[in-house]
C-alpha cells in the first residue's frame, strides 16, 4: 500500500497575513509553507502526519507532492526527518494560478512514479485535535469493504457545513451515500464532516483520468468535486469511516482561523487529562411483567437511587494502540457480580470489536478502570449489567463516542451481548434497558418488533405520580444467575415461572408484592405508613434488609448535576 501527503496547494491568504501581521508575533513563520506551520503540541502540521504513516509493516512507501515555490522548504524538511528526498514530488506550479488542483496532483504521482497499488491519500497542512488516533484501524477497515473509504468527523456546533464536505453515511452498511460539496442549510441534516484523508482502491485510479477530462479547470479538480461526481453520479460503493476526533484544513484560511482551530485543538488536548471520568448505573426493580423479557413480553422496571455503581476511568500517559491489554482493577469482594474483573475486561473486548465493526477508529489511549458499589449482590437487583452499562458509559466519554454512533436501544443491545455472547450468562434485555434509559421504563419485547428493527420499544413513564415502594432483600443469597439459567427451558417446556416465598408474612401486613428480579428480594407496596413500621421490624427480625425505595429519576438529577 502507498501513502500520500499532498502539500502543493498555494496558501496565499495565510501567507499574506502572516507576511502582513503587525503585531510581530508570527515573524518568525514568514515565508514558512503552511504544513511546516507549528501544529498541535508544538510539532510542525506535517511532522505529526509523518509520524502516523512511517510504518513500514503498513505502507511500501510513502511520497510527498508539493509546488516548485515550496519545493526547497520540503527538500530541506525531507532531510531533516529521515523523509526520503528522492520521494518529494515538484508539481510545477508557482502560484494559484497555475496550479494543477489535488486530483491532477495525485495523477501526477500516480503517473511519474508508475504506482499500481491502492493509495492512502491525506492531506499535509491539516490539524488534527487528537494526536493519538490509530492509522491502522483505518486501514483494517478499508480492506474489509469492497471499495473506497472516506474519513469523517462530526462537526462541532461552531462549524458551518457550507465550509465542508458532507456526506449522509448508512448506519448499517457504512457505504456513503450521499456526498455534498459545502453545501447551503437546508440542503441535509447530515453533520459528518469529509476530510482529505481517503483510501482508494488501484482498480479505481483509473476513474481519475475520465474526471479530469470532465474538469479542464484546476479550481475544479478537487476531492469535494470528485467524490460528488463519483458517489452521486457513477454510485461507486465507497464507505465512510468516523474518527471521533476534529479536523482543520487550513489551505486557504486566514491567520485568525489557523491560531484559533490551533488554540481550541491545543485547549483540548490539555483539559483536565488526569481528572478521571466517573460514570453512576443505578440498581433497577421490575414492577410488572419481568421476566417476560427473555420471551417477547412486556414490562415495567424502575431505576432506584438506593443502590449504585460508580465506576472511575483514569487516563495513562504511555500508550499502546486500542486494541491493546487494557490495565484494569476493580475494588471489592472477590467473585462478587459473577466476577467484576471479567465483566470489565469483557466490555473492553466488546467495545473495541463493536468500534470495529462500525467503522469508528478508536485513539492509541491506555486508562485503569475501577469501581466502587453498594448494590446488594445476587438478590437480582441488576448489579452484574451495572458495571457492563457504567463501563460502557465510561469508554464513550474516554473515546468521545456520541449517542448517534451508539444509540440506546442499540447500547442496551450491547450490554446484554457482553454477559451472553462474552461470559455465557443468561439474561434479558430488562436491566440493561433500565441502566441506559434510567428512570420509569414500559418496555415491550414482542416478537415482531425484535424481528424487524433487532430491539423493542421503550418509552420513558412519567414519575411524579409514583406511590411509595419497598424493598427487602436477604443478607445471605443465592446466585441470581443460577435461577436464570433454566428459565427458558422451563417457560418453553410448559411449565409456569414460579419460585418459593413466604407471601403470608406480606399478606399479614396487607401489602402489594412481587420479585423485583430473579429472587433473593421482593419489592412492595404499602399505603399505610403504621403497617409500613411494623414491616419494617418484621423483617429485621427474619434477618432481611427492609428499605424504602427512593426512584431514580434522570431528569430531576440533571439539574442537580448528579452523574
């Protein structure tokens, strides 16, 4: 595989108003081309670029294109890097009159140095916000479509998308389905940004030529205007990949847009990096229909605030790529939640092939995880898929991962396929649907729906209304994963779901109750507040924990800014 560093455009505004500043602050960077400008964490634009693609197991070489105005600036660049010289390609042209456009460019390499192999095309002078990410992941990806691959960010608010190049990607295939060039607002809702970073098929250089002879003009020879005329007019399959980080190209803007993507870029790199990201899941009741779940049911469940887990990532400073061990350690009682450590390790394994798989390149970041939690363990209160649904929350603030790229139903699907697909534990998608939505949950599972769209439908209830509820659990329980284990088996054999409980002492005290899970404790209903006391001592008395359930309620602890 190739590599190209395209730097032969004519940066003349830029230059200008360097050339022009009177201030005295940019002297030093008069006459400098804009990718040897300083770039994020004082190393040049194309110095960090260099260092992304000199990988020998990954390309067989890697050429620069430049202008014959610039050319001695990169020559002398070349040496200084181990570059090899002899790879700085001279296009020719001295001003932006006679330029030859990015397309004409990349032929010209292509032609003068017979190149017959697929291509990685990026451009030189663009900022990148994060330094960390791995090229190796995009070119994994690449190799498992058939056809062409463009990178893509999601914009930040501040940005235009009459600046960029958009394109309207299909979650599920990944294939690119749409590209506009700048486009007015209006024209999509789409805020995925293209960047100069592509992969192209050897087969498809061909499609080169055919464009430019369609575009005898240089200003008409660019990557926006091909891939438009490739994707929206020839429908070739190309794919796009998210790199959940920004990019800045700063060709053609002025001196203020350059210092204020590098300050912004520069800030974010810099904020807080050992403050650790903290993330809460809460314990969750069934009230209605659980465990219908597991078999196309219908049910209510409820996350409560007596109980959580909070789980603490830490940042390290040595980094290896994302696929990496990852350093973990979880404080606790040993084999606790079907074992913490596993449930962790597994979520990380789950996540970076899920990242994967749709196309999202995670950055080379190593982090500690570790989690504190004053769920009761085994009595069915969903403590096992809190730490999966905490970690999880982590790893999307850590990587920068949005709602849009891992919506909820689709994260609820996730964690469940950590406990089962990963660690072979049988469960349903109840609590984990809780730990995402939070709050009052009506979900419904049935068949047709789970069919169609992989998932069912959730709707979050109205909780100002609640009456007060109980809980009580045993201090000696069983494993709520044993009871789970044949319950399907059973349900499809005939027989009914049922377990052993002494319901008269509840009777007694004329109290609503049912199993908030798999069993160890019953949640309860009780208007009378004089019974309520009375049940209470009772309980202590046979060795249970009796509380009052406080409900978790996601929107009341936004606004007090709870995680």
């Amino acid at each position: 595989m190739i590599c190209i560093l395209l730097v032969a455009g004519h940066g003349t505004v830029l230059e200008t108003q360097i050339k022009n500043d009177d201030t005295g602050l940019y002297n030093h960077l008069t006459g400098v081309p804009k990718a040897l400008l300083p770039g994020i964490g004082g190393k040049k634009i194309l110095d960090f670029w260099w260092e992304t693609v000199n990988m020998r197991q990954i390309f067989t070489a890697v050429y620069l294109v430049t202008n014959a105005d610039k050319y001695k600036h990169y020559e002398r660049w070349a040496t200084a890097n181990d570059f090899p010289v002899e790879n700085v390609v001279n296009d020719g042209s001295t001003t932006l009159d006679d330029q030859l456009g990015a397309i004409a460019d990349l032929e010209l390499v292509i032609q003068s140095r017979k190149l017959h192999d697929d291509v990685v095309v990026i451009a030189g002078d663009m900022l990148c916000a994060d330094q960390n990410f791995d090229i190796s992941q995009v070119i994994r990806f690449f190799r498992s479509k058939p056809g062409e691959l463009i990178i893509y960010y999601e914009m930040e608010e501040s940005e235009r998308r009459s600046s960029r190049g958009i394109v309207e990607v299909c979650p599920e295939t990944h294939r690119i389905t749409h590209f506009l060039e700048k486009p007015q607002e209006g024209l999509t809702d789409s805020r995925l940004a293209s960047v100069v970073f592509y992969c192209i098929r050897r087969d498809t250089l061909s499609c080169m030529l055919d464009f430019l002879r369609l575009q005898p003009q240089s200003t008409n020879r660019t990557f926006g205007q091909f891939w438009e005329w490739l994707i929206n007019e020839k429908q070739l399959d190309v794919f796009g990949m998210k790199l959940p980080t920004g990019f800045q190209l700063i060709g053609q803007v002025g001196l203020s847009d350059y210092t204020k993507w590098l300050s912004h870029y520069s800030t974010k790199k810099q904020d807080n990096p050992d403050e650790p990201i903290i993330c809460r899941s809460y314990a969750r009741v069934g009230l209605i229909g659980n465990p219908s779940d597991g078999f196309n049911g219908k049910t209510i469940a409820m996350s409560i605030s007596n109980f959580w887990l909070c789980l603490h990532t830490h940042h390290l400073c040595h980094c290896h790529s994302a696929g990496s061990v990852l350093y973990q350690q979880a404080r606790g009682v040993s084999n606790e939640y079907l074992g913490g450590l596993r449930l962790l390790q597994a979520t990380c394994k789950k996540f970076y092939q899920f990242c994967s798989k749709r196309g999202i390149a995670l950055t080379k970041q190593n982090f500690t995880l570790k989690y504190d939690t004053n769920i009761p363990r085994q009595v069915g209160l969903a403590g096992s898929s809190a730490i999966i649904s905490a970690t999880l929350k982590c790893l999307m603030k850590f990587y920068k991962i949005t709602d849009n790229d891992l919506p909820k139903p689709i994260r609820a699907n996730f964690i469940l396929s950590v406990e089962t697909d990963e660690l072979f534990i049988t469960a349903g998608l109840q609590d984990r649907v809780v730990q995402v939505y939070e709050g009052l949950v009506y979900m419904d599972f049935s068949k047709k729906l789970m069919d169609e769209q992989g998932y069912g439908n959730y709707v979050s209830m109205d909780m100002s209304n609640l009456p007060p509820f109980w809980l009580a659990y045993l201090r000696d329980p069983s494993d709520s994963g044993r009871i789970h284990s044949n319950i399907r088996q059973r349900w499809l054999s005939g027989m009914p779901y049922s377990q052993q409980c002494v319901f008269c002492l509840f009777l007694q005290f004329g109290s609503a109750v049912k199993l908030p899970g798999s069993g160890g404790a019953v949640v309860g209903l009780c208007l009378d507040q004089e019974r309520l006391v009375e049940m209470r001592q009772a309980f202590q008395e046979a060795g249970c924990v009796f509380c009052i359930i406080t409900p978790y309620n996601p929107s009341a602890s936004s606004v007090r800014g709870l995680p």
